[in-house]
C-alpha cells in the first residue's frame, strides 16, 4: 500500500492541471501496480472524487483523516477495508489540495484467518476427543493388573490368609506392591495364629478351674455331709476362685498394657536392693528344697519400681520352679555405658531352641503335658515383655538343655541413673511385697 500510494502522490506531482490528470485517467496506476486488491481514488477538498479505481469503495473516514509527514491510516471494519491517506499537489497548481487514498481490501485475509481458527478449533476438538480417547484405553490396559490384584485381595478372608497373591503377574511399582501386600498377610497370618491359639488357650486355662469347682460342687451335693466336709469344699473352691481372679488380673494388665494405658511412675531404681529384697520374699519356698539365691553385681536405672519388681519377681518365682533341689539360682546386675541389665540363672532342664523364640507368648507351655494348673496364670513372661516394652527396654532367653537357662531384662541408657547411691552389698532393707 505504501508502494502505491507513493506512486500515485508521485503521478499527482508530474500533472500540471486537473485536466491532464483526468486525461491520463487510471491507466498510469495499473502500469506500476498489479494487485487486485489495491485501489485508490483522488478527492478535491470539498470531498468530491475526480478519479477512483474500478474496486474502490468511498468511505467518510478518508475526508476526516489528517494526514501529517507520515500517511494516515483509516479502517473500515464493517466492510473489511483499510486506507491510506495522504495529501498531495498539483505542479501546475500547487495552491488546489488533493487528497489520495490508497484501499486495501482484506476480506479474504480474514476469511483465511477464519477458516484457520476454525480448522485449528476443530483439531484440538478432534485430537482431544482422539487423546482422551487413547488415554482411556492405554489406562484401561495399564490398570488391568491393578484389577486384577484388587479382585485377588477381594477374595482373601481370615481363613485364606495363608495364601499370597502371585507376585510374577506384576511390573514395576505394582510388583513391590503385591510384595509389600504379601508380607503384611505374613504378619497378619502369624497374628491369627497367636490370637486362635491364645482363645484356646485361654478356653482351656478357664475351663479347667470351673471344671474343678463343679466336680466338687457335684459331689459335695450328691449327699448329705458334715460342717467340715463342707469346709473343706470351699476352702478348696477359694483356690480355684483366686485362681481365676489372678487370670483376670493378668489379662486387665495385658490389656491396658497393648492400649498404653498404664501410667508409669517412673524413679530411680537400685537393681541390687530390688532384687535382694525380691529373694529374701522367696528364700522360705527356696530352702524348702535346698535352692540357694545369689544376687550379684551393681546397677541402678530409672523406671517403675512397682512394674519392674514385678517383672523380676515373676522371672525368680519362674526360676526357683524349675531349677533342681539343692542347686543355685542367680540374679546378676550390670550396668554398661549402653543399657543396664539384670539376669536371672537357673541350672534345669532349659530349654529347647525351638521353644525359645515363643517363650514370652501369652499361655506359651514348653510341654503342654507337665502343665501343672496350679502353678500359675501361663501370663507371666507376658507380663514381663510387656513391662519391658513400656519401659522402651528388651527381654529375651538363652538356653543350653541340661545346663542352664538365663532370662534378661535391658534397660536402655536412658533409663540408666547414676550408682552413687547404691547402698553396700549387705543391705538389709526389707518391704513387704504381694505375690503375681
């Protein structure tokens, strides 16, 4: 447009009237200019047009433009229309203003633009709706395995706990999972287990103080007897019920100890004085049999005295009943820059390596056919792991058959305190201490 609007401003210049102008006519335009989409037209000053190209269309924003050194441009966007105006003078009569106005019509840069936007709508409606297409199916392919492994785990109960899903079927992330998945059935299959066998155990241990207390009920109704028959009934009967009683204590303790509900008085302990005092409590039962109990060593920690006198004494008594007459049990105490730890030995029978990794499960017998229902709950190395754990501590057993059988109970460094204090190794001090 530049192009031509300066070659029409020049043709002006040459022209002396506008006579000569308009005898040239448009001819000289279509000599320099070969773009159909290009007119012009030359207005006088009142606006009336002296020549015009074939294609021009008259727009009012032409006379209303001001031109300066640089043309100006006016659009017509109704029509799709674009001018460039410029002034111009006549050589023979240069006092008569004439005004040149270049057209560019652009209707069908438009319509490519529109037919463009159009078309650029329509691939991103198609390619969208081809992607999201594809995607559906490649993630409809990818989740199959997924699928699968969700309608496999639908299918597990508590009595197929034992069987794993098939991890070769898997890729990639989902492999680790069905792994990961494997494993937590692991656990859960071993915690069924433990739970089968403690609501049997726990059946049996009931049962058999209740089938006490109605066989002797049964046979002291079964005819008429004296005061002291009767006596003898229930005071036979009060051993049962006691029995019982400290099964249901155990449990509560067990119970409130898995849900953290035990609130531990924590203060400094001297291991020696606890477990001297613990054995002078047992030393009548022991010399019953000629059992002798050294304590040994030096330690002091902080915890509960009351759970720890507890652990300890339930690990003596343990002691004591299965060490040989005449033989010696020892309690040892040793404080390291690590933990503190107290053991107790026994020279018995021990204990077979296969029993040792279960010994601290609840109702857990070494030979179910020496059990003596007497003897106690079947709770009391439960009990003692259990403390250990709220202490942040450990307890564990080793054992040679024939030999001997030592059970630890580890407090860790944080627990230790200073030994100071520790009194000297004749201390007398004695309290009086219930049995568990």
């Amino acid at each position: 447009m530049e192009t031509t609007l300066a070659g029409v401003v020049a043709h002006i210049g040459e022209a002396r009237s506008i006579a000569e102008l308009r005898e040239k006519g448009t001819k000289f335009y279509y000599s320099f200019h070969s773009d159909e989409k290009v007119d012009f037209a030359i207005y006088d000053a009142q606006g009336t047009a002296y020549m015009q190209s074939g294609w021009y269309v008259p727009y009012g924003g032409v006379q209303q433009a001001k031109p300066g050194l640089d043309p100006a441009i006016v659009d017509d966007k109704r029509n799709a229309k674009r001018y460039l105006v410029a002034d111009a003078r006549l050589t023979g009569n240069p006092g008569l203003p004439l005004r040149v106005a270049v057209q560019y019509d652009f209707r069908r840069e438009q319509s490519l633009l529109r037919t463009c936007a159009i078309s650029i709508v329509a691939i991103i409606l198609v390619g969208t709706a081809v992607a999201a297409t594809v995607a559906y199916w490649i993630a409809a392919y990818a989740l199959m395995p997924l699928r699968r492994f969700a309608a496999q785990a639908d299918q597990i109960s508590s009595s197929r706990l034992a069987q794993p899903l098939p991890e070769t079927e898997m890729a990639g992330e989902l492999r680790e999972l069905a792994v990961s998945f494997n494993r937590m059935l692991v656990r859960l299959n071993a915690s069924f287990t433990r739970l089968k066998e403690y609501s049997s155990d726990l059946a049996h241990d009931i049962r058999t103080p209740l089938t006490n207390l109605l066989a002797e009920a049964q046979v002291a109704l079964s005819q008429r007897r004296s005061v002291d028959e009767y006596r003898q009934v229930i005071e036979s009967s009060v051993e049962e019920y006691q029995r019982l009683a400290r099964m249901v204590d155990d449990m509560l303790f067990l119970a409130r100890a898995d849900g953290h509900q035990n609130k531990l008085d924590i203060e400094p302990i001297d291991a020696y004085a606890m477990a001297d005092r613990i054995v002078r409590y047992y030393e009548t039962v022991a010399e019953d049999r000629g059992i002798g109990i050294a304590v040994e060593g030096r330690a002091s920690f902080s915890g509960d005295s009351i759970l720890v006198q507890r652990a300890l004494s339930n690990l003596l008594s343990n002691a004591i009943r299965h060490a040989p007459d005449h033989s010696t049990v020892v309690v040892r105490c040793e404080q390291s820059e690590q933990d503190v730890v107290i053991a107790v030995t026994d020279t018995g029978r021990g204990i077979e390596a296969v029993h040792l990794p279960r010994i601290f499960d609840r109702f857990y017998r070494v030979d179910p056919s020496r059990y003596d229902s007497a003897s106690g709950t079947g709770l009391g190395l439960a009990i003692v792991r259990s403390i250990m754990t709220e202490h942040d501590g450990d307890c564990w057993v080793e054992s040679m058959p024939n030999v001997f059988t030592t059970f630890f109970l580890r407090f860790p460094r944080e627990h230790a305190a200073g030994c100071g204090d520790c009194p000297p190794a004749g201390h007398d001090s004695r309290w009086h201490l219930e049995q568990t």
